[in-house]
C-alpha cells in the first residue's frame, strides 16, 4: 500500500511504498504538488527539458530534494533517450547536463539518483543488504530493449544480489488509458508470442489497450528480484500527475514530468 508524506516547511510531499521504507533508505515518487511552477506545469514540475522556467523547476527539484533529506546539488537524473543504458553515479552532474541514460545507480550515501516522467514507468530499486540503490526510466520502448534487466546487472556489478533487490513501480499511464496501434503488438509478439497477453481489443478497429505496468512487472519479476506496481495511472489523475498522453489529446502546448528519486542516506 503506498502512502503520502506532508510537505514540511518547503519540502514537497512524497508517495512511498512499504517495500522500501527500509533502514538507511529514503525514496519518494513525487506528484503534482508542492511546487512553484504556474499553468500546465502546476506546480511540482521537476523536468529540466521542460519548457517551464528554469529556476521554477530547479527550486521544485529541491523541494524535492528536501524531502529526502539530501542537497539539491546532490540529485542525478539522466538525459533520458528510452534506451537500455544503465549508469554509476559516483558525482552528481549540473541538472540538465546528464549523460545520456534511462536508469541511474549508486552506493554513495548523500546522492540522490532519479528520472522523470509523465505516461511512462518510474521504478525505483533498493538491496538494502550491501546498499545499493537506483530508478529507472521505463516506457514501452525501454521495457521492451532492456533498461530494466541492465539496471539489475548495474546493481550487480556493484555487489547487489538479485535475491535482495527490491522494487517498485511508481505512476505510471494504465491499461484503460493506454491505445497502440498494431505495430506495437506486432513489435511486442515478434520478442515474445506471450506478450500478446498484455494487449486486449480497444474499441477503435486494429487497435489495442496496452498494459504497460504489467509488463514493466513481469520482466522485473522475471528478473529474479521482488517487485511491486502502486497502480497509480498518470493519465486518469490529472491533478496529482503530469501524463504526456493527457497534455497531447487536451491540445496543450507543453507538460511537466513527475520525479521519482532514490537515496542512501548519509552516515550519522
């Protein structure tokens, strides 16, 4: 069951989930609120390439970051490309000047690492064991080419074990809101004839409604670790999250993305 955390003082608040409110660990999957941004972008909107102003959106990642207990300066997130690429971080970047990535991981307590989205899965990830953590960028082009399968070897090879990592699945756009064309079952089913499973008919002739959040799971699960969707969808909540798909069919001009970020805390 996710839970909300209050904004205190300029700290926006959060969503967390159980599976990882666990010791030395702060996460959060943060919505709309508690920001400065105006318009389209109220208000919490954390996405550098935006074309909200840029000292609304760095004070929104600092609220953000207040949050977790950790300095702004302190927060990575990737250029993200929906490819598979999986990152160490062992010094944060300006914001705005990543690396080109879509999963970001560390064992350095005091950095935050994060991605942003607006349809697409955010999934945080924790091996509390040996203290490892990270957030992946996942829509269904990166879920489908293997940025959630390289951020489990990314862990690894960072001492990680596959039977102690644990991860959630923030908001993330749901199967009743998500329409594809054929190509993308045609796509789904020349990898797997068993990805035909998480495509049903929509009422639109040749098109399906896709269930990304279920195969965002399933390839986790698959992966050997522990995993768990909120069941939060972006589109259908338009005053607690930005969705990419919503802004697209209401004609608006531009979006916000949603933060989710992941963080060691520093040593005592």
């Amino acid at each position: 069951m996710d839970t909300a955390t209050k904004a205190t003082d300029h700290a926006a608040p959060a969503l967390t989930h159980k599976l990882l409110a666990l010791p030395g660990i702060r996460h959060g999957f943060f919505t709309r609120a508690g920001g400065v941004s105006p318009g389209v972008y109220a208000s919490l909107n954390c996405g550098i390439g935006s074309m909200d102003d840029r000292g609304n959106v760095l004070t929104n990642r600092a609220r953000a970051m207040a949050a977790l207990a950790i300095a702004p300066d302190k927060l990575a997130t990737p250029y993200q490309t929906h490819s598979d690429v999986a990152l160490v971080v062992t010094d944060p970047w300006e914001a705005g000047k990543g690396p080109k990535a879509d999963a970001v991981v560390t064992d350095r307590p005091g950095i935050a690492v994060g991605v942003g989205s607006a349809d697409c899965g955010p999934t945080l990830f924790a091996d509390p064991e040996v203290g490892v953590v990270a957030a992946a960028h996942s829509g269904w082009r990166g879920a489908l080419g293997g940025i959630l399968e390289s951020t489990i070897a990314t862990m690894e090879r960072l001492g990680a074990r596959r039977d102690a990592i644990v991860a959630v699945l923030g908001p993330t756009i749901s199967a009743q809101n998500y329409e594809v064309g054929p190509e993308l079952v045609a796509a789904f089913e020349a990898a797997d004839r068993d990805n035909s499973r998480f495509f049903r008919p929509a009422a639109r002739a040749g098109h399906h409604m896709f269930d990304l959040p279920a195969y965002i799971v399933s390839r986790l699960v698959a992966g050997g670790i522990t995993a768990v969707d909120m069941g939060l969808c972006t589109y259908a909540d338009d005053v607690s999250f930005f969705s990419y798909r919503r802004c697209t069919h209401r004609r608006e001009a531009d979006y916000g993305r949603l933060l989710s970020a992941i963080a060691l805390e520093q040593p005592s």
